[in-house]
C-alpha cells in the first residue's frame, strides 16, 4: 500500500471519539454485562449467550462505523480497509500466522507458569457440551463473525485513525491496547489480545487490507476453538 495515502482522511476527533464511545461505554456496559444477562437467562447457557452476545456487538459496531465515520462523509468500506490487497502477500500470510502463534503460545505458557489461564466461560462451556453443533457455533464466531467485525473496527478505523496522526508504531501499540482492553472482562487472556493486535495492524500496515488481518484472525481463532474441544 501506498502509505502516503493514509496522511489524510475526512474524520475528526469527533469520529474517533464517538466510536470509542460507542465501544467502551454501550458495548462494555450495556452489551457485556446488560444484554448478555438477558441472553443468559434466556439459553441458560455461556456458549450460546456469549455467541450472540458477540454477534450483537458486531451488528452495533458495524451499524455505529457506518453511520458515524462512513455514511456522512458519503464513504465506502474500502476507506476502512476492505479492498484487494498485492498477491505478493498471499505467501506472507502463513508466516505472519506462524509468528501470532508461536508469540501467543510463548506467552500462554509465560502466563500459566504464573498461575494465570486464557479460559474463559465460553471456552469452559464448549468444553463441557462438546458435539457437532456446538463446535459449529465455536468456529463460526471465533473463527468467522469475531475476526470481521474487530478487523473492520479495530484496524480499519482505530489502527488507520492513529496511524495518520502519530504514525506507525504509535498506531500499533496504541490500537492494540484500545483492543486489548475492548475484551475486558477476560483479564486472564489479554496479554494474547495485545501480541495478536500487534500482528493483525502489522498485517494491515504492509498489505493496505483488511482482508489478511482477518484471514489470519480466523484462523487462529479456529485452531483455538479446535484445541479448546480436543485438549
């Protein structure tokens, strides 16, 4: 990607401000703790609660991006990062997986060793209802409907945001703790959150898409869900 093509955008710090609100205080507050009581008491059950808990945020998050940031300025996804991207990084991909892997696993064991555990009530509940559909579910939303919508929202927007007023490393490290804190209440899992956001802006950085973020968002999270039912 050209990066002198991100030295300008149309959004302000109203934009900038209104989304991290939207995020921080609807989402977090109204969404993870109100909504997903109600799906809850409803399935009586973490896995499916927790999945269309999740899938609720994606719809707030994308409807909030789009009126917001997109619609008045009249602009389309491609300015938060959902165009093609070179085939020259189509072999860059696996690598950058590889690395997210052997990153997080390093810091899984880090973390264990210090008495700390990435599960969450989620994983716990997949565990305990193993079967066909509940893996289904799994995958479709760690693997699928989670690494759309935070690549769009995180990288897309926050990442490119940053990146055009601080540059690069500040847009790194700054989106990554912005990502890292959106997945509170799971302490326990946030040092992942951090070195994956790290990757997928690095991704995003190099390639100008979106696109390979989510690819390596997806997979990662569907050999997550895999190991989470078979260890």
């Amino acid at each position: 990607m050209d990066i002198s093509g991100w030295k300008q955008d149309k959004w302000t710090w109203k934009e900038f401000t209104l989304l991290l609100s939207l995020e921080f205080i609807f989402v977090i507050v109204v969404v993870k703790y109100g909504v997903q009581s109600l799906y809850q008491t409803w399935f009586n059950n973490t896995l499916y609660s927790g999945t269309l808990t999740g899938l609720t945020i994606a719809i707030v998050l994308m409807l909030g991006l789009y009126f917001i940031a997109l619609r008045p300025q009249k602009l389309s996804w491609g300015e938060v990062g959902i165009r093609r991207f070179p085939a020259q990084y189509w072999w860059k991909i696996p690598i950058w997986l590889l690395i997210t892997i052997v990153l997080s696993v390093a810091l899984i064991v880090l973390t264990s060793a210090l008495g700390n555990s990435v599960d969450n009530s989620k994983t716990e509940s997949l565990q305990q209802n193993i079967n066909l559909f509940t893996i289904l579910i799994g995958i479709i939303s760690a693997g699928v409907v989670s690494p759309i919508y935070e690549e769009i929202f995180y990288r897309g927007f926050i990442y490119r945001w940053i990146r055009v007023r601080l540059g690069m490393k500040w847009g790194i490290l700054l989106s990554s703790l912005i990502f890292t804190v959106a997945h509170f209440p799971t302490l326990n899992a946030m040092p992942v959150n951090f070195i994956t956001g790290v990757m997928f802006a690095w991704a995003y950085e190099k390639t100008g898409s979106v696109i390979p973020a989510m690819i390596i968002h997806g997979v990662f999270n569907t050999i997550a869900v895999l190991l989470t039912v078979t260890g």
